[in-house]
C-alpha cells in the first residue's frame, strides 16, 4: 500500500494496489474509487483533502526512521 498527497491538487491518494484501474467511481463527492477489471478497489483519491481533514499529522515516508510531514517539517 502506498499513500501519497499530491500538494498541488491538493488530493489525497491510497494505493491499495499498483495496478492501473480499469475504470473510476465518484462514491460520494470527492471521494472517488479506483477500480479493477473484476471490480475490486485498487486506490482511493480524495480530492481537496486539507479541506476533508487536518492533514498536519500526516506522516509520509518509511518508518521507523525519517518521515516527512505534510507541513514540510522533517523530523
């Protein structure tokens, strides 16, 4: 699994998994569902994310070790 947030979109990204979607839903607005050929979610985007959730403690990186906060601090 893999999560990115893309700053300039300003959207939220969960890989389930790195295969490319056959097709995409709008579950709810803003909130859409990427899906496999057979129908299993493969990722989630959420779009305008920082207006969803307060994404300062979102930690992006391998752990344990260095993360990278959305903010842009590094600890």
């Amino acid at each position: 699994m893999n999560i990115a947030y893309l700053k300039d979109l300003d959207a939220l990204y969960v890989e389930l998994s790195p295969e490319n979607p056959a097709h995409a839903w709008e579950a709810h607005p803003g909130i859409v569902l990427n899906m496999s050929e057979d129908g299993r979610v493969i990722g989630i985007e959420i779009e305008h994310a920082s207006q969803q959730s307060d994404l300062r403690g979102l930690r992006i990186g391998n752990f344990p070790g260095q993360v990278v906060i959305v903010d842009g601090q590094t600890h």
